[in-house]
C-alpha cells in the first residue's frame, strides 16, 4: 500500500504546474531537498518550520558532522524536552 507516499507527494504535484520555470536545474533540486525535508517533518510530526530554523542555527554555530544524526527530524522530534546543546 502506498497511500502514505501519494499523500506526501499531493502537495508537490498540485502545485508541480507553478514550479515548471524553476529558473534551473539547481533551483529545483534546491526545491526538492526543501519539499523532502518539509515532508519528512509532517511525518514525524514536527513543526518544519521550527526544526529548519533550529537545524539550519545550529549548522550555522558549527554542529559537528559526527554528529549531524542527531538533527535528524525523527531525532530532533524526540529531543524537544531536552534541548540539544549547541556544538561546542
């Protein structure tokens, strides 16, 4: 049954005919990655918006990539009580 992918790519392919002129090829895999992560988010219930902006602060103070695992969502998901301590 695939009912949960046709789900998640809905949103994707209602508005695919807005998104024809991405203006390059690396402006739509930038759109994918985005979309993908959007997705992953609302599966694991996550609010996206709050996890790019912690994600994206974190990347930004240096997180290290040994540890990058950590920011997944599902991850990140189960850590809110608990506040991941910024990279040191």
């Amino acid at each position: 049954d695939n009912l949960i992918a046709e789900r998640a790519i809905r949103g994707f392919t209602v508005g695919r005919r807005n998104w024809l002129f991405s203006g390059n090829f690396a402006a739509a895999e930038r759109s994918a990655v985005v979309l993908s992560i959007i997705e992953t988010c609302k599966l694991c219930g996550v609010d996206a918006e709050a996890y790019m902006a912690d994600v994206t602060e974190r990347i930004q103070n240096d997180w290290p990539a040994s540890r990058w695992d950590e920011l997944m969502p599902w991850n990140w998901a189960r850590r809110q009580e608990m506040p991941l301590p910024l990279a040191a």
